[in-house]
C-alpha cells in the first residue's frame, strides 16, 4: 500500500527535485474551487520525460498556482511507439476516442481525411485536452502527441518506411487480427517497432483506397470479427488487441491502494 | 456487390415471408419523419431467431407502420455465448458501454453491484434501448439480454458451473490477457464453452472481493496492461481480445457494397 496524492497533473515543465512551476488559470481554478485543495497538499506532476514527481502547493493567486516538486516517484519508462492514425468522426464520439486511445497507450493521435470522411475540421486542440485528462487518469507518465489532419494520399506519401501499419479493414482481403499480430509476435523485435493502426471513417474505406493501401510493404490488413463495428469501436478494439498480443500488456498498473 | 436496405430494424415478432407487422410510434415516427421513408421502401428485419428478412413498408398511420415480410436474406447464425458483467457506472458512460459491448458480440448485459459500485440504480429499459441500435448498426442478428442488476454475492451464488469467468483485474495476482486466452484457446471447445467477462466500478474492486473470485474454480483472473483503465475501456478492452483470441476474430462481416 502506497499513500500518494489522488490528482495527477500533466505539466509541460521540466521535473526535478526543488525546482518551482507555476500552473495556468484553468488547472489553478481545477485545484482550488474544484478539488478544494489548500497550500500544502500534495499533487502528483509528469511531463512525458522525466517521470512523475510528487509537488505541493505553495500557494495561490488571482489565476495562478505554484508548486515545489518533492521526490521523484516514478521514473519514465520507455512506452511503445504506437500512432493511431484515424479519420476524424463527429464531436462526442471524437472526445471519446481520444480519452480510449490514450487510456490504451497510443504515443500520437494522428487524423487524417479518407475520401468518405464526413468531417472536415479537426480541433485539435480539444484532443490534446482529452487526451491529457486521460493520461492523468491512466496513471501514464506521458501525453499523446496530437498531429494536424492531412489527406491520406499525403501521409502515406510521407509514410516512415519502418513503422508498420495495421490497416483495420471492414471489407476486402484481410486476416483475422489475432493470427496476424500473434504471428508478428513470435518476431522478439515486433514490440518494439514503431507501429501504427489505422481506422476509417462511418462510411468505410473506398474500395480504392483498402487496394492501394494493400500493396504498400509496411501494410497489415487485418478484420475485426463479423460485426460491422463503428470507427471508434474498431480503433478501440485494434488497439485492445495490439497491446494484449504484441504491446505491453503483460505489465501491471502502479501498485495502488486497496481501500 | 448487394442492393441492400440501409435501414435495420430489430422487431420482437416472428419473422416469415408474406407476415405482416406493425412498428410502434416511435419507429414509425423514426421511419416516416427522420429517415423519410414512403410506402414501398425496403427495410430489413431481424429478431434474435428467425435471422435478417427484407420487408416493405405498406403504409404509416397515426402513430403505427405496417410491413410485410418478403424474402429471407441470412440465416439466423450461432452466436459465442458471453456475458459481459458490470459494476454500472454513471449515465453517458453505461450508454457508452452498451452500445460498444453490443458492437463487440456480447449476448447479455449484467449489472452487477459491488463493493465500491457508486451507482445504484439501472435503468435496464435504457440499456436495452441502447443495445437495439447498437445491433441494428453492427449488422448483428441478435440483441444482447438485459439482466436486472444483483449484487455480485448472490451474481456468485447462482453462478452457472460450467461459464468461465474472466475477471478484468487492476490489482492483485492475474495473467496478462493474451497469455490467458492464448492458452485457453489451444482447446478447440473453448470458444463455444459460456463464458463472461467481469469488470469493476470505477474505485475498483475491494481486495476482499478479487480474494475471493481468484479461488472460484471457474474464474481466470487477467490484467490489461500498465494503465489504469476506466471501467468501461478495460470492459472493451476485455471483450476485443476475447473475441479475437477465442471468439468470432475469424469471421467477416456480411458484404457491403462499396460506393
């Protein structure tokens, strides 16, 4: 049993013992009129590079708080190179992905438009916001990166050749996800790879995109079972797998407190 | 490629070419002035039994809709017998949840209360509601049951001997969920054995409970990796591997045109 503060914050300033940070208004107001936290409660602080450090509240202001880190209390680890590469659904379900995917450890949320994606603007920015919240939440020691939406023609034309692609594929040719990330699996190196998983929008892939993905060489094609699953559930399900069968799914959660 | 209905309705009666039924006012409401339908357009039905049949709308009045049954388009199909049982969380969530474990194959939702559940009520009716659309959207041909939630004491005292039970748990001794199904798999009868799994409230589950479920001989207790999940991602996160690893993965959804 470990006695630990109950809120995590992520911060973007570097962590080390004695060091003093400042926090903005919005996470000032969260810990003050929120949590109702007092000068000297302890908080938990990550940055996404040097672990997680316990911090207390020195005081606060008129929009502000300061902090003193303490003790380090967790070192970072290194996390695997994980992107979801998914094409923007609408406003509810986009929020949830994102809180999803960073609670199964994706290192970069990364949108892209498919001929069939009905959305047309992405706030990236409020995925970032979901995605931190999550981490915080996750007990992760880091914060997805979130890219700026292209086309698919533009990121596969830029594609990194040695991170591969698991290309959840609703119709045409595909394995069933399991024989093909346990096969990839008996490979000692294939957790370590960069990898990606990319997911389509409501109405599918066009057939010409699920063709011209199928030939690249860094390409998995896999399906999902025979239930025709929405683009969030199937980016959920692909990562839940990814994870378990090649990710880091044999590791335990930080011990935590049985009340 | 299949001319197809795009619209799926789960009904309760008996489905055979030439019956006629009526709809409730919410769906004829749902097909007249939301999908704007007019006598003559196809829908497809299903019921749980009889499997997916075309039928045509012969006409609306006040508050009804009346079809009739034309050919039969699939056979009703054996589903994997899985429970999905759940501390029930708060309202968009539990929505959440019975939308995505629909999607993902469950056959029944069971509520159950434990020690640190801090919801107590359950709106069974809701979830249903939620598990219609939810398999109406997935192409399933069945609708998961809803189970009237019971404390996870007497869920255990009537527990059927022969489901297996996979605990999802965020602390104490498990197998990673791969290993644990991995293995399982390896017996060709384990797919089609009942089975469930079993997920806690948001506080987790008391030590004393997860003591206790770890010496039932009909439960394998697995963890789902380093981050601490919420309850509803580690319930999808469960479920995605169980059907990939010892469930439908294999399958392929019914054919859908490509546009």
């Amino acid at each position: 049993m470990q006695d630990k503060p109950a809120t995590r914050l992520y911060v973007e300033d570097d962590l080390a013992a004695g060091r003093t940070l400042g926090l903005d208004h919005t996470r000032a107001h969260y810990l003050r009129h929120v949590l109702r936290l007092e000068a000297g409660a302890a908080v938990a602080l990550f940055n996404g590079r040097d672990g997680e450090w316990e911090a207390r509240i020195d005081g606060f202001g008129k929009g502000w708080c300061s902090l003193t880190v303490g003790e380090c209390r967790r070192p970072q680890n290194r996390e695997r190179d994980l992107w979801l590469v998914f094409a923007p659904i609408k406003r509810a379900r986009i929020d949830f992905l994102a809180e999803k995917a960073t609670e199964l450890g994706v290192t970069a949320l990364r949108p892209v438009f498919t001929r069939f994606t009905a959305v047309t603007r992405v706030n990236t920015d409020r995925l970032f916001a979901n995605a931190v919240e999550a981490a915080e939440q996750a007990e992760r020691l880091s914060v997805p990166r979130v890219f700026e939406p292209v086309s698919l023609e533009d990121l596969l034309a830029d594609w990194p050749a040695e991170r591969r692609l698991l290309v959840c594929a609703e119709a045409g040719p595909a394995r069933p996800i399991a024989a093909a990330l346990g096969e990839i699996a008996r490979d000692p190196a294939a957790g370590f790879e960069p990898w990606a998983v990319l997911t389509g929008p409501e109405g599918g892939f066009a057939r010409s995109e699920l063709d011209g993905l199928a030939k690249l060489p860094f390409v998995t094609a896999v399906g999902l079972g025979p239930r025709v699953l929405r683009a969030d559930t199937a980016a959920l399900a692909a990562l839940a797998c990814w994870q378990a069968i090649l990710g880091d799914g044999e590791d335990r959660p930080p011990v935590r407190s049985f009340s």
